[in-house]
C-alpha cells in the first residue's frame, strides 16, 4: 500500500514525500546526512554496489539519507522514527540494536516497533471492508489453508513472523505497521490517496 496521486497516478511514502536536504539522528549523533535520490557510490567501498540501511538493515534502492565519513545508510521512515514513547508508566526509547532500531525499556530490556504497542483486539481497515481482523500474538492456524505454514502480509507481501491481525473468514493477514497506514495525505494542492495496488514507490523503489 502507497499514498497516490489520482491525477498523475504517482505513489510514494509519506516519509519520502517530506525529504529534507540534511539532518541528523538521536542515534548517530553528531553525523550530518545529506538527502539523496539514489544510493550515492561509496568513497570508502569501491566495490560496494549495494547499500543497505543502517536501522532496519533492508537494501536501499532509491532515496536514501547518507552520511559520507562513516558510510551510514538510512531510510526516510527509519530516520523518521521517534525517539521516545511512553505506555502507561512504562517508558520506551529508541536505541540501536544487532536488528536495526527498535523501541526498548531500559528496565526489563524488552524491544518492539511503534506499532506492535498499540495493538487492538478488534479492527477493520479501509481497504479490506466489511472485514473484522483479530489481534494474535502469534500467526493462527489457517481454516482455509491447513497445510500452509507460513503467513504474508496481504498489504506489504512480507512475511509474518509474529504479531499479526487476521481475518478468519477470508484468511486475511496484516502487519500491526500496515493496518496503522494512514487513508490519506495532502502536500500543497496534491492529495494521496491508500490504496491497494501492485505499483513500486516511485521514490524509493
């Protein structure tokens, strides 16, 4: 799922939509990255025709922040991240871990992302309507698909590992990340619509 221009038929992601020049981040302090439409070559890796985000570890085919003395990669969305979120009494902050970053409390040394805080037992999303997903902690035995082990994500094709929103009666699976997707963006006089379609960002690739 994408933001998208009806007019032009144009998609992109919210992050990438508001790149700025240069910024910093609370995890790499003191490094400035600068924004790049494509990967930039690597002064320090000749060889290195891949580059790969620093936060989540995914390849990074279009735009890219990119910080050039330490050859640091990052994401719009992953350098966009909050440095802090707080759950009843429970504090989490932002932190660098072996698996990118992710939102930890100092107290009992356990991690998640944004969105698997706020789970909800019941809900629906836009896309699939008339359709009720379930929370599950783990992915759920499929009535439709007995002998089918592994679950993908219907919005972004990924698979699903652990916390995941389920639709028995179409056998429905979503990421937390992706059912919280915004319906719609507007940037100056150009609204972006969720939908769902097959088409690749047409910033980031």
């Amino acid at each position: 799922m994408r933001y998208r221009c009806e007019d032009c038929n144009y998609s992109l992601h919210k992050d990438c939509m508001f790149s700025k020049p240069t910024t910093t981040h609370e995890i790499f302090k003191n490094f400035i990255f600068k924004f790049y439409e494509q990967p930039p070559p690597s002064e320090l890796y000749d060889k290195r025709t891949k580059r790969y985000c620093n936060a989540c570890g995914k390849h990074v085919k279009g735009f890219i922040y990119h910080y050039l003395e330490e050859d640091l990669d990052l994401y719009p969305c992953c350098l966009n991240l909050k440095k802090e979120l707080q759950i009843g009494h429970v504090k989490f902050h932002l932190c660098e871990t072996n698996n990118g970053m992710r939102y930890k409390c100092e107290d009992c040394n356990y991690s998640l992302h944004k969105d698997c805080m706020f789970s909800k037992p019941i809900t629906i999303h836009m896309i699939f309507k008339d359709f009720i997903f379930k929370f599950y902690e783990q992915p759920p035995h499929s009535e439709l698909y007995v002998t089918r082990t592994k679950r993908y994500c219907n919005a972004c094709g990924k698979h699903v590992k652990g916390f995941i929103y389920h639709c028995p009666k179409e056998d429905l699976d979503l990421h937390p990340c992706c059912l919280n997707l915004k319906k719609e963006f507007q940037i100056v006089h150009v609204k972006f619509h969720l939908c769902e379609t097959k088409s690749k960002c047409k910033f980031c690739n």
